[in-house]
C-alpha cells in the first residue's frame, strides 16, 4: 500500500485530529489554551514518531512583548524531528494553531465544534490553519504505516501567536531553536492547484489628530479633531489612486496592486461628550506592501504623504505611530524544490501547478528572510476563514495530505 492509498482509505483519522484541535479554543488575542493544545500536538508528533519538543517562551520575554493583560497567557513552540539515515537534505514544514476571534450565528455546533457535513468540516481553525496541521500529521502517519522513508529529513513546527505578529511563534522559533532546513513549507498562502512563491507584507500606522477642547455652544473657541481627521482621510483618496496606478505581475500573471485600508480603528479620546469640541480623534492604516516593494521605502511614503496634507490642512496637528510590520517576501520559483512541489500537485491534482503570490501575509518570511532558504507555501485552505461559518472540504485535507507525502518521498534536494 502507497502513502497516498493509506490516506484515502483513513480520512476518518485525518478528520479525527482535526476535530481534538478545533475543539481547543486557541483564541489570539489573548492567547487562550495554547498550553493544552501544544500537549496535544506532542503526543501527536510523538504518536507518528517524531521527537519532539515543546519550547515555554521565558516569561521575561512575555512581559517584554505582550500587553499587560496578556502576561497571564504563556506561548509555547512545539518542534518535532524525523532524521533519516543517508539524507543530505533537511525539509521544515510550519503551521500556526492560534485562531483569530469568532462572533456571530454559527452553524452545526458552534465554533469550536468540528462537525461534518456534505464533505466539509466546520470551526474556527479549520481552514486557517489547523487543517493543515491535520493533513501533515495525516501524511506522517501514512509514511510510517506504509513503512515508507522519506527522503529528506523531516522538521515540524507549530507556533504561537500568527494571528497577531510571530514575534514569538515562527520568530521565535528560527532565532532560539536549533533547526536546520533546507528547505521550508509553510502550510498556507497557496491552495488547490496554486503554489505559493510569495505574499504581501504590512506597515500598520496609528495616526492620532491633535485639537483643542471647548464648550459645544462655543465651538469657535476650539479646534474640532474630528473635522480635521475627516479632512485628511478624504486627502487619502489621492494616495489611494497614486497606489493603484503601480503594478505589478505575478508569475501566475495575475496584477496586484499596493493598498492601504483607512480606519479599521478609530477613535475619539478621553473626555469625549456629546457637548464637547473632540480635542483628540485617531484612525488606523493598514498599508499592504507588495512582495517585490521595500518596506522602508513604504513607511516614508506614507509619513510623507500624511505630513504633507496635514499642512494644507488649517490647524491639523498630527503625530503618526507604527504600530506593527509584517514583512513581504517573493522568490522567483525556478529552484528545483519549487519543481518538485509543482509536480506533485500536478499529479496529485490532475491539473497543472501555478505559482501564487499570498495578498495576505503568513511566516514564509521567517524562513525566506531569516534563514535565507527556498521556501513555498501550500495548504488545503478552506472558505470563510476569519469569519462566521469557517470551514475546509474534506478533500481537500486530504489532498494536501497526499502532496506532502508525495513530496516527502519524491524529492532529496
């Protein structure tokens, strides 16, 4: 029997694991359940084999890093290892197992159910991305119960804190832990039959808008924050058409475009009351840089631009606050691990491979970046992640179960 046999023939042991995991409410923020469920994917790791490790995040770092309210929530790294006799090569697959909030009427349970229904499987965490946890586990299994090598030695990660910014998951993990890859998959940005060589990054900024607090009947004696906040967003409108006039083709030939998103948080300050002139109103930017534009480059373009139009501004005083930045990453996909993972969705998928540039950011980054490493993205994916009703096809899961194994006992670098 052949990995990929084993796999169609236990997909209940696929959506088994898949089921424990959504079931534990990995919530980020604050960061809930994150010691149970690293305990769960030690003895998943373990059960397939692999020594494993988990990493406590020193609490010095937590308190460092996090906000105060979140010291009380401890990040944990799980690594696992599968050395092979004879490899030359070693391979890293990633996975984050925090999920973001959930709100709204859910279907079949709830959130944090995992029911199964016309060959979906619903919850929080399914498609982002404890589904791919779940399909690699799956594809380990499968290898060992086939008795099958693979030909590369084997890495596995699954960290913390994605959903806010990996300092300390997939960050962490490359600084403090002793990996060796060769090369990296991380398990999302590219699904179905595109591979992912790239994706976005982010330059997060806090723009507070600074008036003058009065009396509501003597607005004059004042300077209104609002308006002046309302005057600048509308001055955006010209960044915002300065921004799509840049393109740029990925290798699928697919144009993006750099964007920002005005607002995702806004505020009015202490002392706000409806008979009050607002003495401080404040709003986000979301600028998304694309994977082939320098992040430094984008940050002083947005300060520029927002100092400019506040001087046109009459009495618009502004101060601008990064608040976080997640960094993009492209590599052209001609290495030959690129080739082989190509191949084994072509044929796992009967449909010819793409290479995919991610709009959302993930830990590809660390990989490309830090460690410097030819590194893809490929999940199963699913629909309506981040949102009410989240939910992956089941095969899909397995699909991508059968391209990890097929990779694993195809390609030796």
């Amino acid at each position: 029997m052949t990995p990929a046999q084993f796999i169609d023939r236990h997909p209940e042991a696929l959506l088994g694991r898949l089921q424990k995991l959504v079931r534990i409410p990995t919530v980020n923020p604050p960061g809930e359940n994150y010691a149970e469920i690293t305990s769960r994917l030690v003895e998943e790791l373990q059960g397939v084999g692999m020594a494993t490790r988990r990493y406590t995040i020193p609490k010095a770092e937590l308190k460092a890093l996090l906000p105060p309210e979140q010291h009380g929530f401890p990040r944990f790294n799980v690594l696992g290892r599968w050395p092979v006799r004879g490899a030359r090569k070693t391979i890293h697959f990633n996975a984050h197992y925090d999920v973001v909030p959930v709100s709204g009427e859910w279907k079949l349970g709830g959130p944090f159910s995992g029911a199964v229904k016309d060959g979906w499987i619903y919850g929080r965490g399914t498609s982002d991305m404890k589904g791919s946890i779940a399909s690699l586990i799956t594809a380990i299994h499968a290898l060992r119960a086939t008795g099958t090598l693979p030909r590369m030695n084997l890495e596995v990660s699954f960290t913390a804190d994605e959903e806010t910014d990996s300092v300390l998951g997939t960050g962490w993990l490359v600084q403090n832990t002793p990996i060796k890859p060769d090369y990296a998959i991380v398990m999302e940005g590219g699904e179905q039959n595109a591979v992912c060589c790239g994706h976005n990054g982010t330059a997060w900024f806090e723009v507070q808008v600074h008036g003058r607090a009065a009396h509501g009947s003597l607005p004059e004696h004042g300077i209104n924050a609002l308006e002046k906040m309302a005057a600048l967003v509308r001055s955006l409108e010209d960044y915002k058409r300065v921004l799509a006039r840049r393109t740029w083709r990925t290798p699928e030939g697919k144009i993006m475009r750099p964007t920002i998103n005005v607002g995702g948080v806004f505020h009015c300050g202490e002392g706000a009351k409806i008979n009050t002139v607002p003495a401080h109103a404040s709003f986000t930017i979301d600028r998304r840089v694309l994977a082939i534009e320098d992040h430094a480059a984008a940050e002083r373009e947005v300060r520029a631009f927002l100092t400019a139009a506040a001087r046109k501004i009459p009495q618009c005083r502004i101060t601008i606050h990064k608040i976080s930045e997640n960094f993009s990453c492209f590599s052209k996909p001609t290495h030959p691990f690129f080739t082989a993972m190509a191949g084994c969705v072509t044929r796992v998928r009967k449909q010819p491979a793409v290479f995919s540039v991610s709009t959302g950011f993930n830990d590809m980054h660390f990989f490309s970046h830090h460690l410097r490493i030819p590194t893809l993205g490929y999940g199963p994916g699913g629909e309506d992640f981040h949102a009410v009703n989240e939910r992956a096809k089941v095969k899909e899961l397995l699909a991508s179960a059968k391209i990890y194994a097929e990779l694993l006992t195809g390609y030796a670098g």
